[in-house]
C-alpha cells in the first residue's frame, strides 16, 4: 500500500502543477488591462494617475469633470 502512494504522488503533484497553471492563466488575462486602460495610463499626466491612484477607480470615475479636455493634454514628461 505505501508502494502505490509512492507511486501515485508524483503524478498527483504533476495534475495539480497542470492544473494551477491553467487556472493562472486565465486570471493573469482576466487581470491584464484593457486596451482602453492602457491608452488612459499611457496619455495621463501624473496627476490624473494619482488621483486615480488615490481614490481608487469608482470614486475616480464618479468625478469625470475633472478629467482635462483633449486639447488641454500635457505630455506625461513634460508633467513630472
């Protein structure tokens, strides 16, 4: 009996490893950001980006009036 259990732990350690990888990959696609996320994070200037920061994204998103208008955008370099 403690033959078959010697046996049968490296390949129940091998499924689990299979499985946990396949369970991390679709939380690492569900946790990437969206393209539209990312094109906000790429045009932000530092300060939109720690507000957002600060006030997490439904207390940020609540407030879009504060949001610059497009013509009004500063390069992220030239903000910090």
């Amino acid at each position: 009996m403690q033959g078959l259990a010697v046996v049968l732990f490296p390949v129940v350690l091998m499924l689990f490893a299979l499985f946990m990888e396949r369970v991390e990959n679709r939380l690492r696609k569900l946790l990437e950001p969206e393209e539209e996320v990312q094109q906000y994070l790429e045009r932000a200037s530092n300060a939109e980006v720690n507000e957002l920061a600060k006030l997490g994204v439904p207390a940020a998103a609540a407030h879009p009036g504060r949001r610059r208008t497009r013509g009004d955008e500063l390069d992220v370099a030239q903000a910090s």
